[in-house]
C-alpha cells in the first residue's frame, strides 16, 4: 500500500534533520527516509543549474526507495529547483521558504532580518516574497561559513560566535523585531544566536509550518499511513554519519551511503 511507503526528505547536510525533527514530531506513525548529500555541501554557493542537478538526482534516489512523498528539506534547493522538479517528477512535494511573511505582519518596528544562503537570496523566489512587503524594512544576510562549521560539528566554536555576532550586530542596530533564519541548518545556532539579540527579537524558521503542511498534503492525498506497526526512521549520508548522530542526541542510526 501506498500509504506506508515513507516520506522522503533531502538536504545539502544535516540541516534538514531539524525540519525532519518536526515532522516526525507531529507525524510519529510515518516511515521516512533522509538523505543528507553532505559531500556536496554547501548548496548555498553553487549556481542555480548546479543546485536542480543535485536536487533532481536526491529526488530520483528517494522515488528508488519508493518514498510517496518529498519535502525538500533545504531552503536553497526549494528556492533555487522545486519548480523543476514539481514539473519534473509525479510525486508531491513540499518545499521550504523563508518565513518572510509570518515575520513581516507581525513586525512592530516594521523592520526585520532574515540570514540565508546566498543561493536563496539571490533567487527568484525568495525576491518575490520579500516584493509582497513593500512597507517592511527587510534586512538580509548571507550566513557566509556557518553552513560549514556546522557541517564539521563546529556548532559551538569561538569561530562560530564570531561570525554570529558579525552578521547580527548591524541588524539590531536597524531595530529588527523579528530574525528569519532562512536556512534548514540554522535552528541549530538558536541558543548561540539568543546569547546575541535582545530578548524582544523573535526568532521564526519554517520547520513546524512545513510539518503542518505536509500533514495536509497527506491528507488531501489519502497518503496517510493506516499501519499499526512502529514507524522506520532511516538516515543516509555521503559523509561522516558521526556528525548527523551528535546532532540527533544518537537516537537514531545514520547509514554511509555512496549517492
Ligand atoms: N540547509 C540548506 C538551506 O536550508 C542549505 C545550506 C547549504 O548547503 O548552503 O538553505
């Protein structure tokens, strides 16, 4: 049956798991399946024809396994390819996008940050959601190196706190209200991050409204999984599985896999 085959999720690392965490959370009784290239990390540098290769080739290794649906778990690959691939593929997919208008209507200052990669500020995209807000000041900022460091399980690193400070440092001095983190690995800098802004900056990421949606998604699909037996949680990479087991407190098992 359908319905049990698994929800495939991919990112250029492991900055998906943070999205997966989510999902699992509200969705306990799925099987998923994740995949995290992290051999070709960062995503965030390559060109936009570069980032739909590697996201189409993600995506046919999910559809091998069988998954009945993908939530393309990075930021810049949602920005930079989900139109291809959704014209590409039969399945349903779900994408993530930087949460530029939750931020944007509640803003009290009308002023907020969002940091991402410089392949989602740079797309289509993501330039069209920041146009849906004209009277919103939108300060945006490439999070140069933190997709690496964290990569290298570098979360905690007097580099790390360097480069936080250097690129959130001028945003409070604009007076934002409301920090967007545009990229599925940043969840993981919140508590260095809180060390940072003021208390009243409010911290938004996409991770709980795409597990929502996807609960729908199902739904409207009749994809929902009707097995009474424990769900599978499988996590493969293309790099260390060390570095994607710390992240995940060790209480799941991360496979090598040559993709
Ligand atoms: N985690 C990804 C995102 O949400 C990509 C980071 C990268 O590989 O540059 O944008």
């Amino acid at each position: 049956m359908i319905q049990n085959n698994a929800i495939g999720l991919f990112d250029s690392g492991i900055g998906g798991t943070s999205i997966w965490k989510e999902v699992h959370s509200l969705l306990p009784n799925e099987n998923t399946i994740y995949l995290a290239d992290s051999i070709n990390a960062p995503y965030g540098l390559k060109t936009k024809e570069e980032i739909i290769a590697l996201s189409c080739k993600n995506t046919e290794l999910l559809l091998e396994l069988n998954c009945k649906i993908i939530i393309v778990a990075c930021n810049t690959a949602t920005t930079n390819a989900i139109q291809e691939l959704r014209a590409k593929y039969k399945v349903p997919f779900i994408g993530i996008e930087p949460a530029i208008k939750p931020a944007a209507l509640q803003s009290k200052t009308q002023t907020i940050g969002i940091l991402a990669t410089k392949g989602t500020l740079n797309s289509e995209l993501f330039h069209k959601s920041v146009a849906n807000h004209p009277d919103v000041k939108i300060i945006e900022q490439i999070g140069h190196g933190l997709v690496q460091l964290i990569e290298n399980g570098d979360i905690n690193s007097p580099e790390m706190e360097e480069l936080l400070k250097s690129y959130l440092t001028p945003m409070i001095e604009k007076n934002i209200d409301f920090l967007v983190l545009g990229c599925s690995h940043y969840p993981y800098l919140i508590p260095q991050i809180k060390k940072i802004i003021p208390e009243h900056v409010q911290i938004i990421d996409s991770g709980e409204a795409v597990a929502k949606q996807t609960l729908n998604i199902l739904k409207q699909n009749n994809l929902l999984n009707n097995a009474n037996e424990k769900s599978s949680q499988i996590f493969y990479t293309n790099s260390e599985p060390e570095v994607i087991e710390t992240i995940l407190n060790h209480q799941e098992k991360v496979i090598f896999k040559n993709f």
